[in-house]
C-alpha cells in the first residue's frame, strides 16, 4: 500500500494507540502535501500538545512543536515572518478549542494564510479520558462522573460567526474525501479550518467508527459553500453532521496583505537588511 | 555631578486632559532650544478624565536627569491640584494658580487667570500656552525666542491658532513681569551653559527601549496594551513601515510571547513588551524559549502590584519575578538599564545576546524610567551592526547538535535545505522527543552550560564617586541617576555608587566590588530588597543598610539625600538587617 513521499521520516517509534484514528490523519496529510507538489523545506507543521500535537514528530518537514493551545500564535507569526512558508497547524479539540480557544477566536479574526487542523475525537487523550470540549452532554468520564454538563463547543458555527475564509468538517473513516478537503484547505489563502472527526479507540467508547458512520453524511455536490446563512445552518446540524467544505470566503484579505512590510513584495523578514542610516536619521528627529 | 542643587524645580498639575501634558511638552523644547539642560518625569493616575496629575521639570546649567521633591514653582490648574501637591512645598514654593479654579484659595498663591485671558483670546485651550509664557518669563527666558517655538509647535495649525497661542505666551510674560515684581526674586539667572543642549536629543524610557530594539534588529512586536509598557509597542508600531516591523496587538500576553517565539523560529528578531500582570501570563512562554533554545527579547516596565496594583506608578518590584519566572532550569539575562540612554544600548544588547546565546533575555525598566526624559547628545550608531547569528542549514542539519559550549548552529526554515525542527518535550540532537535518561542529562547540561560565557560576558557594575570607597551605594536600574546625584551632594571622600545594569548573571568580580566597601547600602525601589538578596545569595557579602521605597513613586534625589545622611550617621532610618 505505502508508496514512496517525501515527507516519510523513514522507520520511528509513533506513540499513537493501535487503530487511533491519528494514523489515518498522519497518512492523509503526508500524501496530500506530496501531492501538492511541496518539499519537506516549504513546510512547517505547528503543532500544540497532547497525542494529536504528536504528529509533526512523525513527518518529515519543520516542526515547531510548541505549548498546549499555542499552536495558533507561533503558527501566525512563522507564516507572517516568511509567507513563502507553507504552515499547518495541527492539534487535538482539547488543545485547540478549550487551552487554546481564546487563539482560535482571534487567528480566524487575523485571517493568517495557515491550515488549521484540529484532530476531533470528542474526549482527552493524553490525560486519560476526561471530557474535551467537544464532548457530548452526559458524556461520562473519570471526572465527569455523573456525565458531562455544558454544552458542547460547536467549532463549524463559531467559525462561521466569525466569518472564517474557509471552514470544512471531514472523517477520518472517509480518507478519500479528508484529502481532498486537506488539499483545498492547503491552497486556499487565508485562514482554513478543517475540524476531523476521528475515533479514540481508547477512552471514547460512544464516539467510535460505528458511530461516526451512522452520524454523518457528506455534503451534496449541490451545495454552495459560499452562502454563509445556508452555512451556519449546516453548522448547528446536531442529528447527523455534515461533512465537506461547509463555508467559504474567498475574497477575504489574509494576515499578510494586511501587514504594511508586505505592501510592496513578499520578502521574508530573515532576507531583509538593516539599515542603519534609517536609525540615524531616526535618532535625529529627536533633537 | 554637582554637589549643590542649582536647578529651578517647576511642577505643573493638574486634572487628566487639562493640558498638563501640552504645557510639559512646550515647556521643556523651549528651554532646551534656549540651550539649558532640562529633565522632566510625571506622575499620573489610573484614569482618562480627572484625577491630579503631575509634571516635575527641572531646568539648569548643567546636566539635570533626576527628580527632586523640593518645588520651586507650582502651577496648579484646578482645585485637586493643592492638596495633591501640598506636602511638598516650602516657604520658597512660588505657588501660581487661578482664583477662580482653585476653589480654596490663600493668599500664598499667585493669581494668575488663565482662563479668563484665553477667553479673552477665543479658546480656553490658549490657557495653556499663556502658562508656558508665565514660566519661560519666570525663567527668562527671551520672550521672541519661545514665541518661534511656539510656532513650530503648532505647525500645520490654522494661522491665526498660532498668533493666538503667540498672544497668550505673550500674556503670560507679562503676568510673569507682575509675580516678579511682587515677590521680588524673579527672574532667577540660570547662567547660559557652552554646551551645544540645542543639539542634543530628547526621548523618554519607553522610545528609547524602541530605538534600542531597532538598533538590535527588531522586526517583530507582538503584546497586549499594559501601562506602562505600552509606549514602547505604540512607537515600533508607528515604525513599522520604515523598519520592516511587524507589531501586532495580540490577543493576551500568552499569545503575544508565543508569537515572538514562532517569529524568532522562522528568521525574525522579536520583542513582547509588558508589565508585571501581563508577564505573568506569558511565564510559559518564558519557559518555551528556554526548552526550544529560542531567542527572544522580553521587556518587563515593573509597576507597583500584587495584582492591579497601582496601574500607573512604579516599582521596582518583579526582579524575583523575572529571575524566576518560567518553570524548569534554564539560563537568562536580565538587564535594567539605569537611564534613558542606558535603556538604548541595554534593549540594543538584549537582542545581540539572546541571538548569541538563544535564550530569554530581559530588559527590566519600570513606569518611572518610561515617562522621565532629559536632553543627551546624540546615540552614535555609526558603527553600530546587526549580524544575525543564524546559519544556512545542510541536509543533515540537527537543530540541537552537542557542541561544546552548549550553542547549536540555529537555522531558520526557508534557509538552507535542512529541517528546522524544535520541540518543548524533551529531545535529542534532532529534535526528537525522547525520555532516554542519558539524553535528558545531557540536553540540561548543554542548556546550562550557556551560563559560564554568558557570565563572563556579564557586565561589571558602574562606580562613581570615590575610587577608594569605604561606603558603598548599591542600586540597580532606574534609580542610578538619583543615586549619583544624591551621593554627589553627599559631598564625601569615602563614598561610591555601584550601579548594575545587568543584575543576572551578575559579573564575576561582584563579590570583590562589594568587599571593597565596609558598609554597603542597597537601594531599592520595592518593599523587600530583592537585589539586596541576590547579591547575598550570589556573593555571601552581607549588605549592612537597605533603603526601601514603595508608595508609587521614585526617590528624589533630596529625600534620599536625607535618608541616606541619617544612615551615614548612624541613624536608625534604613532597614538594618
């Protein structure tokens, strides 16, 4: 089956529990950035911390494998220093919408040319079972013990308020179409969410392959990504959920055009000189 | 340093927004125009409208950088200003005010109805220059002269706004003719001083850590608005476009540091810029740089807390914090500049050595240093570099290669064809995450081993005064000039100031500075000595006296002057230890 990709570190030891959900992922995105037609030198794979945030250990390119719920800002700020740079981030639904929620807001806001993948298996992995925010009402875990009560975090309708330029819902269980969304998500400029529903086939004993089967359904060909009511409707879905590119907003000024260092080119901050007639004449005004 | 006290104090206060801030701004470009050193810190509360607010501006001959408590002129603009004021005037306080708003009123006080002229002129805003017109004709200050100013002050302003403006200073010097003829000293005679003050430059703390960090490369500022930081994230912002910067005003300070990280990582020089609530927040990042061996630039403005605190005063009180923060074992630097120009070259050096080394560098300051300006010849840049230390990589690149003094080769992604790769779990030389306890060894000795050239690169503390000294004046960041001034007029043979812009690691020779000394007397801007501590803790020297200030405000130079003379003989005034 496995074919030959650039972005295959050869023989590691992966952490992952046998049937995670995260080797379907860890598969889909090495293939997709290969058929992209990138190099493992045009991209930085950010990542925050649990098992998801594991997954640029296991692929060969950058890796800036930083904080829990942090991988939005560095992942922002490498695309800003160096737009030439291809960024994903890439971490758990207890990373990127409960530690790093209030990032998650404000990167869609920024609207920064990075993919944003957020491995979606509706409990904590790492730590051992407890509720994430994704967790459905009732859930029961070592800590909610009676059943978790809030409400669970609906990531699609949250992105959509904010008018997010590209959010997409996909499941793993669905390879064909994750890569296909993956691959769009990786062009598109400016900010793409791409929420992936995956069992955790240790802890998550009610959201299971099975389940996800019976509970989601693509996205007709019909459908028009691009009307943003339509779109928040799908989003709050709750019977069965919807899978496919859910919105769209192209038009939308990333990050980057917005930065007056990139008025003119698109040069990376590390090729730029200093000059230091500027900090003279600089110091001057202040006679 | 002058040992007498020649300078003409003047403090001006009044409510947020009255034009406190416009009257200091002119003030101080006429009298340094007219070739007189001038200084001017403020003091201000946590609110937009109302409140008192102060300005303190010193005028002299000779080179004037430190706030004195002692106030020659006070001009109050409104009720709250007297009381606010009041305990620290003299018999020779010259108190002008308006009548009519001041509410309370003695006959200690000048009436001077700004107000009234301004109407008179057709705008209540001319008040302000007609005080400015009352203080240069108090300072003689040659009444052409500061009406030139004022026009170039108002530039781009409707033509008659400057005739206005031009009327009421003019007024103003007549009101000045009137005070001197009443109370009989006016005017004083600061005699003229050779040197070309014209010339010179005049910028407060806060720009001066901007400039600094242009000087050292910055092209990257990510924060979240916090007095009294903030100055230096408003003045990169307004150079972004001529020097490549990128400021962005993040979400919260966790953000913020986390972003100056990932900037760092792909080939940018990046600075947060926060106060002691905001750093505290961005303690893990403090953490991050120091696992990913990533540079990065922290400035700390201290204020007074815990918690809020008093949002708009300072302190020098998160030293601990600083040389702490973060968990885990991993070197740092800080510096605390103890001058507006000290700052420059302080937040210039921050960047060389966090790039060198790959580590956190701070650079303390505090509210106080942030507002206080004076006038100093120009920062000479003509030599000045900036050679990132960032390496093109190979294919076979480990970002974490053993070297023998603990610095791996950093390459930036896009540079090279090698993999940059970097994690805060634990790793081997290629950034793999591993628990191999031989490694884990090895990787903290190699993080650690930073600290031996970086304590030999540390800076010596700076001693003026006596070079024989038996008594030592210790101090560290913004207080330096007050030290100096008041150890100047302490006027004794025996007697030095040591001051440390870097207080970790501190240089190697420490112990021996202060062992030089039979008395050491540690001053400090907080409620505990937290730098009295350090240097017991690093050196085993025992400090023998601490004075201790916290309510807010910086020493003056007069009152520590005092302090320091009850200790001097033998007075019970300083915290015996």
């Amino acid at each position: 089956m496995a074919t030959e990709n650039s972005f295959d570190p050869g023989k590691i030891d992966i952490a992952w529990c046998p049937g995670c959900g995260n080797f379907g992922i860890l598969r889909v995105l090495k293939d997709s950035l290969s058929e992209l037609q990138l190099s493992p030198q045009d991209v930085v794979i950010v990542s925050g911390i649990g098992q998801a945030a594991k997954l640029p250990q296991y692929i060969k390119a950058h890796m800036f494998n930083g904080l829990h719920g942090r991988a939005l800002p560095p992942a922002t700020a490498i695309k800003a220093v160096n737009p030439r740079l291809t960024v994903i981030a890439a971490s758990g639904d207890g990373d990127m919408y409960g530690e790093g929620g209030n990032h998650f807001m404000h990167t869609i806001r920024r609207n920064p040319a990075i993919t944003n993948l957020v491995h979606n298996n509706m409990v904590y992995g790492l730590t051992k079972g407890q509720a994430s925010p994704t967790s459905a009402r009732g859930f029961k875990t070592p800590v909610q013990v009676e059943g978790t009560i809030s409400e669970p975090f609906n990531p699609l309708a949250v992105a959509i308020a904010l008018d997010a330029s590209f959010v997409a819902r996909v499941f793993i269980g669905d390879m064909a179409q994750t890569k296909s969304v993956l691959k769009q998500a990786i062009q598109h400029r400016g900010y793409a969410l791409v929420d992936i529903l995956q069992p955790c086939v240790t802890f998550n004993k009610i959201n299971t392959f099975q389940w996800f089967r019976e509970h989601t359904y693509r996205l007709e060909d019909s459908y028009d990504p691009e009307n943003r009511a339509a779109a928040f409707q799908r989003a709050i879905e709750t019977e069965k959920l919807p899978l496919g590119i859910i919105y769209r907003c192209a038009q939308k000024k990333t990050f980057n055009e917005n930065l007056a260092v990139y008025a003119e080119d698109d040069t990376p901050l590390w090729q730029r000189p200093f000059v230091r007639e500027r900090l003279a004449e600089l110091v001057q005004t202040r006679r | 340093m002058r040992n007498q006290d020649t300078s003409i104090s003047v403090v001006i206060c009044g409510e947020a927004g009255q034009g406190v801030q416009t009257i200091e701004s002119l003030l101080t470009r006429i009298i340094k125009v007219n070739n007189f050193h001038v200084y001017a810190t403020k003091e201000y509360m946590s609110r937009i409208r109302g409140g008192s607010n102060s300005t303190q501006i010193r005028v002299d001959s000779g080179p004037v950088r430190a706030p004195v408590q002692r106030i020659d002129v006070a001009v109050l603009l409104d009720a709250g200003a007297l009381p606010h004021l009041r305990w620290r005037f003299s018999a020779h306080t010259v108190i002008i005010g308006e009548r009519q708003a001041l509410g309370t009123f003695s006959e200690s006080i000048i009436d001077v109805p700004f107000s009234t002229i301004a109407q008179e002129l057709g705008n209540p805003l001319y008040a302000n220059s007609v005080a400015v017109g009352v203080l240069c004709g108090l300072l003689a200050i040659v009444e052409e002269r500061a009406a030139r100013e004022i026009e170039k002050f108002f530039t781009g302003k409707p033509a008659e706004v400057i005739v206005a403006n031009q009327d009421a200073l003019r007024r103003g010097y007549s009101c000045s003719a009137d005070i001197r003829r009443r109370r009989g000293c006016f005017p004083w005679q600061i005699p003229q001083s050779d040197a070309k003050i014209a010339e010179e430059i005049v910028l407060n703390g806060a720009e001066s850590v901007g400039m600094g960090a242009l000087a050292g490369g910055c092209n990257f500022v990510s924060s979240y608005p916090m007095s009294p930081s903030t100055g230096v994230l408003t003045f990169l912002a307004t150079q972004a476009r001529r020097f490549n910067v990128i400021a962005e005003q993040a979400e919260d300070e966790i953000s913020a540091i986390n972003m100056a990280i990932g900037a760092w990582y792909a080939g940018a020089r990046a600075l947060v810029t926060t106060s002691g609530g905001g750093f505290a927040l961005m303690e893990e990042g403090v953490s991050l740089a120091g696992m990913l061996e990533s540079p990065l630039v922290i400035h700390l403005a201290q204020r007074p807390g815990p918690a809020t605190g008093l949002p708009t005063r300072t302190e020098q009180g998160d030293l601990d914090l600083a040389l702490y923060s973060g968990h885990g074992e991993f070197p740092r630097v800080i510096f605390a500049p103890g001058s507006v120009c000290e700052a420059f070259w302080c937040a210039q050096q921050a960047f060389a050595v966090a790039d060198k080394y790959q580590i956190p560098v701070f650079i303390l300051t505090d509210q106080y240093l942030m507002d206080s300006y004076y006038n100093h010849p120009v920062f000479d840049v003509s030599s000045l570099e900036v050679s990132p230390r960032s390496v093109a990589t190979d294919k076979n690149y480990q970002r974490y290669r053993l070297t023998p003094d603990g610095i791996s080769p950093r390459g930036i992604p896009g540079n090279g064809n090698g993999l940059v790769r970097v994690d805060s779990d634990e790793h081997d030389e290629r950034a793999q995450i591993t628990e191999d306890r031989l490694v884990r060894t090895q990787m903290v000795e190699k993080r650690l081993k930073k600290m031996t050239a970086l304590q030999a690169e540390a800076v010596p503390p700076r001693v003026t005064g006596s070079t024989t000294y038996r008594i030592a004046l210790v101090c560290w960041g913004s207080t330096r000039l007050i030290v100096e001034e008041a150890c100047a007029r302490l006027e004794r043979d025996d007697l030095a100031v040591l001051h440390f812009r870097q207080v970790y690691p501190l240089h190697a020779d420490t112990a021996a500075y202060l062992r030089r000394a039979e008395q050491l007397i540690v001053i400090e801007n907080n409620a505990t000595g937290q730098f009295a501590r350090l240097l017991q803790m690093t050196t085993g020297v025992p400090v023998s006296e601490k004075i201790l200030k916290y309510d807010g405000l910086p020493f003056f130079v007069d009152e520590l002057t005092e302090r320091l003379r009850i200790v001097l003989t033998g007075g019970d005034h300083g915290d015996r230890e």
